[in-house]
C-alpha cells in the first residue's frame, strides 16, 4: 500500500523539476564532509575518533551500502539515543528532496545534501 501512495508523490516531484540524484555530486559532499565530518573522520575520510569511511564498500563484499549510508547520516538509527556519538544529521537543514533510486531498487526522496555526503563518501572507497 505505502509503494501506492509514493509513486504519485514520485511522479508530482518529477514533474515539477525537482533534481535527480545526477545533479548532485560528489563535490558539494566534499565540501559538507570537510565542515562537517573532519574533526571526527580526518580530512581523508580515513578515521580518527570516527571509523574511516574509506572501506565501507570493501567490508560490504565490493559493494557500497548506500542504504545503512543514508540512514547513518541522517541519524534514523539514532533517534533519541542519548549514548550516540555521531550527530543526527537529520534534525537539520538537509536541502530540498531528489528523487533517487537506491541500490535496492527503490525510488525515493532523499534530501539534496544527504545524497550529496552519500556521493561523495562513494567516491572514496578504496
């Protein structure tokens, strides 16, 4: 029933130009990574106090998790968890919502600077 009422709301969103996941680059996820990430991930994405992001895709059997990606920064695992260490990114601002169709399949909205911290990550898996 929730894949009946989305791809109207899919559909409207297209239709009205709202940006598709080609528009956003792994560019302006670099520049949110740098004011955001660094102090925790290293200006290398490699680690420190945080995990290095640079070996998602090679803990992932060669594939980059997009999904658990997106839901990590935007804090959906975290919500109201008071011991997490990494902010909920998803309390704030994230941009306006591109259409996106996820590793599984799926197509959904997701918010512009989510998607763009996501390409960017992507880009530098070793």
């Amino acid at each position: 029933m929730r894949a009946l009422f989305l791809f109207p709301l899919l559909a409207a969103c297209v239709s009205e130009g709202v940006p598709t996941e080609a528009d956003i680059g792994a560019a302006r996820g670099q520049a949110l990574f740098a004011e955001n990430c660094v102090a925790c991930h290293g200006s290398d994405a490699t680690g420190g106090v945080g995990p290095d992001l640079t070996q998602l895709s090679a803990r992932n059997g060669g594939v980059f998790p997009q999904v658990p990606v997106l839901a990590t920064i935007d804090g959906l695992s975290r919500h109201g968890d008071a011991a997490a260490v990494m902010p909920e990114f998803g309390a704030g601002n994230l941009g306006d919502a591109v259409i996106v169709e996820l590793d599984d399949g799926t197509a959904t909205p997701v918010p512009a600077d989510l998607l763009a911290l996501s390409a960017y990550l992507r880009s530098v898996q070793r």
